[in-house]
C-alpha cells in the first residue's frame, strides 16, 4: 500500500455521506494528514498526517457538506498468466535481480560502510623514495648531500647505535650472516637483480670519503643493504592490498549455496507465493523494477534489524486490544482490521502508550507485532487473500492536539509505509467528524488516484449503513451497527442476517409460520431507530385467541441496540412482529431467527 502523494485531478464523484453543515470560517485547525500507507494501518495510522504546507487547488462539490469518493478501487490480480506483458517482464527482471542477489549472499546483508581514505605513514614513504633513487641511478649525488651531514652522522654511530631511525624503524636491520645466506638463496632464483643494486653504490662512496669514511662506510652500507633488502617487503607491502581476493573459483571450491530470505513466512523465489509479495514491491513503486528491488532489499534489512520473527514470540500485554483488533471478514472475504481512536480518550491508556519515549516506543512495537501476525494468517496463493480492510473509527478522536498520539503516529507511519506495501484494500472511514471536511479538502489533491479510490467516508447518521456495504451484518461489531456480539450468544456469525428497507411513514411487518410445536428465537434491530415495535402469536385455529408477545413501543437511539426475544409454540400459528416508522426518513432492518425443539 506504500504510495507517494503528488499532484492529482480530483476524481468523478461517487457518493457522499457526510453531512454536518458547516461555514469555511468556523472550520478549526485540521490535524495533521497522511496518505494512504503499507500494509494494515494501525491504530493511529492513516489519518495522522503531516499537514499540507501549501494549500493546493481544492475539488470543487456541490455542497460544504460533502466528501468527494472516486470510484471504488478494483483489486489487480495475482495470477501472472493474466498480467499485462510489461508487468509480466517486470516481475521477471525483478526475480532475475532478487536471484543474482541471493547467490552472493547481498541481499540481507548490512550496506557496504563508506569508503575511507587511507593516509601512508611517513616512513615508508621515505623508504620507496630512496629505492626510486636507487633505482634511477642517482645514488651519488644522495650521498653526496649526504656527505656535508656525514660528521653528524658518524657521531650518532658512534654514540648511538641506531645510525639512521626513520629508515631503519619500520625494518631494523638483521644479523650479517643472515643477510648473506639470504641473498645467496635469492641468487639462485634472481641471479643479477639483487647483486648489482647492493654493491655498487658502496664502491662509489669508498673513493670520495676521508678517515672517518669507514665508520661512514659501514652506516651507508647497512643503510644501502638494509634498503635493497627491505625494497620487496615495501613493494609486496604496497602492492598487497592490489591482490585480488581469493574465492572459491580460484581456490577450486564449490561456491556456497544461495541465501534462503523470507518475508512475512514465504520464502522469496520458492514457489507462486513468492510471486504474490513481488507483486506488492512493484505496484508500491509503480512496477519500475529498481526502486521495487531497493524497497526489497530495505525491507528485509529492516526486519533483520527490528527483530521481527523474535518480536513474534515477545509478550507486550493486552492492553490495546480495545483500541486495535481484527473482527470478522468482509464479503469478499478479505479480513477486517478496527482501529478505534476513541479509546484513547482514556487518560490511563493515553498515559502509558504515549506518555515518553520508552512507552511510545513499546507501542510501536505492539502494533507492528499485531500487523505481523495478522498478515501470517493470510492467503499468498495467486487466488487467495492477501489484503486486508481497515475500518477507522473517529468518534471522539483525540483529535491533532495530542502531540505525544500524533509522534507514535508518525513514526509508525513511516515504517508501515516503507516496509508493508499494498496490504490494504479498502480504508473505511466511519463517524467522521464536521472537521474532517477541511482536512479532505486539503490533503485530495496530493493523493493518487489508485489511494482516493481505495477511501470511503461517513458521517455518524451514515456509518452503521456504509459498513453494512461492504460487510455482512452478521459480521459487524455491535458497536458499530452490526448483530455480531462477544461471547456465548443464541446467535452466531454463522447465521445469516437479513436486511430490509423501511420507508418513510410506513409499517412493515415480519411473519413466522409454524405447524409444529417448538421455541422460536428471534433478535432485530433498526439502524437510528425512532420507530415502533410489536409482536404477537396469531392461532391458526378458528376462534383462538391473539397473544401478545412484546407489547407495542417506542424504542429510540438510547435504547439496547438490539432487541432478542422468544416465543414458545405450542399449537399451530404464526408470529408477527412489526416495525412502524413515522419519521421522514427511512430505515435499514436487520433481522435473524431459529428454532429449536420444545421440550415437555
């Protein structure tokens, strides 16, 4: 889901469903924005966002009160036989890439350090600069400079036995025997070489000094021989680090096996799994295959280093399971993630998720453990779920004054981005507060086609309906306008839910028919509610008599959500409940029912 903001025409208008009228001037600040990120967005992630610094050219609606939806995004598929032929040779090329990486061990490897410069210590600079005077013929006329310091010199011999230390410090000088015997093996592989270069200067010297000239001598010959003897470890020295290393092909050893990485559980390259995460790399990076290879490479870094698969094992409590957690599926089958900001309204909570940095940082690994976990639980075949639905709750959001919420936000948004690519694949927006106008305002322009199409807004009187669009009710929270509750109930997820549309200023009516004896077990609620609600047994029978069931009342919003009732048949008849709505609007109905056997 990892997707760069730029520039964008604002695109088609689809639906709107908030509506709080409201004037530009009394629009508070808005908080921070952030596009659409990688991955499921935790708790804090997606709306927390860096605010725009420039304001640029706002959609035009045709009321305040609306919020502009492209049209729905579509899922691509995975299958690589039904990809277009460029993505097809990208994800070829991107493989090829991924393989010449393993097989050189590159790919989970640290970043190479920056090159450092290497400065030459002082002496053997002087040493190669002797050995090029040696070696170019100009021996004498060193020597002869040398030769107005030559008192100096024979005095440091004679009082100190080290006659020249910056020559003589990187190599002191070996016995004489040695000297020879080495030299006598030398000659028989380097016969000329070594002997010209050590006798000659010597003779020339010998004819130009006075009396002391043989102390002089003797300190120009160890020098002379000392240089001529230590000039192949100084050029091997030198030349050393030129050498090309030794590997397995030279040293004729099988190169090693290629680096086996996984991501997320699947090993990369092993089977058609493999090709379902690459996927995700490129379209984050718009199948430019480069860029998606670096993300790759980054990503698999950055799990090495956070410890992800010890940070599966490591137990960070419960605490913020209110706030975050995964609750049924949707109808398409693609799991859906809460992220309840409301729940952060609690002082003691807020306190110790983001109250320092410890804690801010405990947070974040909470919610990256979470994400972790819920994304083993997918389906990386080609056909399979591999996404995930976000539903955001802003009822009573902190809103962007909390600087501490909306630091952990960023930082978690940022590693979410760049490192959990196309995860999500729809943003449900729900109990959108008047505010929220101006921050949509701002941030449509900068968001990408392919993240506005992925975003759906609501407004309170709207949420409970938007979800029911994309979520059976059955599987929506009760909370959040659905019959699906914790715990051990007459009614499961399992059992289907069914939904009616009541207009305005009308009576709608629910029969039940039954020829047998049995307990008939029914629960129903009314989105908004402000209607009325009756049910009654009617007999089969000629002459018998109506029961009433639950006496006809007004039941409104601050009432239980969800009315559950039963009814013991005994005799053959039908049970009726009805639903009168006097109001000018109408209502959505959901209802369920079962029997079971009555017992004597």
């Amino acid at each position: 889901m990892a997707e760069e903001t730029k520039p964008a025409a604002p695109s088609t208008v689809e639906e709107v469903v908030v509506e709080k009228p409201v004037t530009e001037k009394e629009l508070p600040p808005a908080p921070e924005p952030e596009p659409e990120k990688p991955a499921v967005a935790s708790a804090t992630e997606e709306v927390a966002v860096e605010p725009v610094a420039e304001e640029a050219e706002k959609p035009k609606e045709a009321e305040d009160v609306k919020i502009a939806q492209s049209v729905s995004f579509k899922e691509e598929t995975n299958v690589v036989a039904e990809l277009p032929e460029a993505q097809k040779k990208a994800l070829d090329d991107l493989k090829q890439l991924i393989q010449e990486a393993l097989n050189k061990h590159e790919l989970s490897a640290p970043p190479p350090p920056p090159p450092v410069k290497e400065e030459k210590p002082a002496e053997p600079e002087k040493t190669e600069e002797k050995v090029e005077e040696v070696k170019e013929g100009e021996k004498v006329e060193v020597k002869e400079e040398e030769k107005e310091k030559t008192p100096a010199v024979a005095a440091s011999t004679s009082e100190d036995p080290k006659p020249a230390e910056p020559e003589i410090a990187a190599l002191p000088p070996p016995p004489v025997e040695e000297k020879v015997e080495v030299k006598e093996e030398s000659k028989e592989e380097k016969p000329v070489e070594p002997v010209v270069v050590a006798e000659e200067p010597v003779a020339t010297v010998t004819t130009v000094v006075d009396e002391d000239g043989a102390k002089t001598v003797e300190a120009i010959e160890e020098t002379v021989v000392a240089v001529s003897s230590a000039t192949p470890a100084a050029e091997t020295t030198a030349e050393a680090p030129a050498e090309e290393p030794k590997t397995e092909e030279t040293l004729g050893l099988p190169p090693p096996p290629p680096e086996e990485v996984s991501i997320w559980g699947i090993k990369l390259l092993e089977d058609e799994k493999s090709d379902v995460i690459l996927l995700k790399f490129l379209r984050a990076r718009d199948f430019k295959v480069k860029e998606a290879f670096t993300m790759i490479k980054n990503t698999v870094r950055w799990r090495k280093e956070f410890g992800i698969e010890d940070l599966l094992e490591e137990d960070l409590g419960n605490e913020l399971e209110k706030a975050v957690f995964m609750h049924g599926v949707d109808k398409e089958g693609h799991p859906v993630c809460y992220n309840v900001f409301g729940a952060f309204q609690n002082k003691e909570l807020y306190q110790n998720c983001f109250s320092d940095e410890e804690k801010r940082v405990k947070f974040l690994r909470w919610r990256i453990q979470f994400l972790e976990k819920s994304i083993r639980k997918l389906d990386f075949s080609p056909n399979g779920i591999c996404t995930i639905v976000q539903v955001n709750d802003l009822k009573n959001s902190p809103g962007p004054a909390k600087r501490e919420l909306r630091q952990a936000t960023n930082q978690a948004v940022g590693l979410l981005q760049d490192n959990y690519p196309e995860f999500v694949a729809r943003q449900v927006f729900i109990n959108v507060p008047w505010w929220y106008l101006a921050f949509n305002r701002m941030i449509s322009p900068f968001l990408t086609l392919r993240t506005k199409s992925k975003f759906v807004f609501a407004g309170p009187s709207k949420s409970a309906e938007t979800l029911l669009k994309y979520i059976p009710a059955e599987r929506v929270p009760v909370q959040f306008g659905g019959l699906s509750k914790e715990g051990e109930h007459e009614f499961t997820d399992a059992d289907s839910v069914t939904e009616v549309t009541i207009k305005p200023t009308s009576k709608h009516t629910i029969e039940f028919s039954f020829s047998e004896r049995c307990v008939l077990v029914w629960e129903l609620r009314v989105l908004g509610w402000d209607v009325s609600y009756g049910a009654e047994f009617d007999p089969g029978a000629e002459g018998g008599y109506t029961v009433i069931v639950s006496k006809t009342r007004k039941v409104s919003q601050t009432d239980e959500p969800v009315i559950c009732d039963n009814f013991k048949i005994s005799e053959p008849g039908k049970v009726i409940l009805t639903i009168d709505n006097q109001t000018s609007k109408k209502k959505k109905l959901l209802y369920r029912s079962q029997t079971k056997p009555l017992s004597e």
